[in-house]
C-alpha cells in the first residue's frame, strides 16, 4: 500500500504540498506543513500521535 501524498496541510489549508516539499505526517497519514507541524510541537491534534518529516517523492515519480 503506497502512502497518500496528500497536497494540503490539514491546519491552515491554504498550504500547498508537493510531493517533493517538506511536510509532516503521523501514522494515520494526516498531513500538516512545516510550521502548523512545528506550531503544534510535532503532534498530531486528530490522533495525539508524533508528526514525522514525510518521505519525499520525486516530481517525475508522482506523474
């Protein structure tokens, strides 16, 4: 099963995030960009579980 490479941050929502951009995810996928992460502590405020830097994925490989 691939991971979803989810384009919006779930916080401010008006953050774009490509594949290739840094992002932070928690084990159920919720995305967040680097400072809704960051303003959050690294938490994750649907599950409590810790937000990790996401796997980025080359633009030529998500085409």
């Amino acid at each position: 099963m691939a991971l979803e490479m989810r384009s919006l941050c779930e916080k401010c929502t008006t953050t774009e995030l490509a594949p290739d951009a840094a992002a932070f995810i928690c084990s159920y996928e919720c995305t967040f960009c680097v400072s809704c992460a960051e303003a959050m502590d690294r938490t994750c405020p649907n599950c409590g579980g810790e937000l990790v830097s996401r796997p980025r994925r080359a633009t030529a490989a998500a085409a």
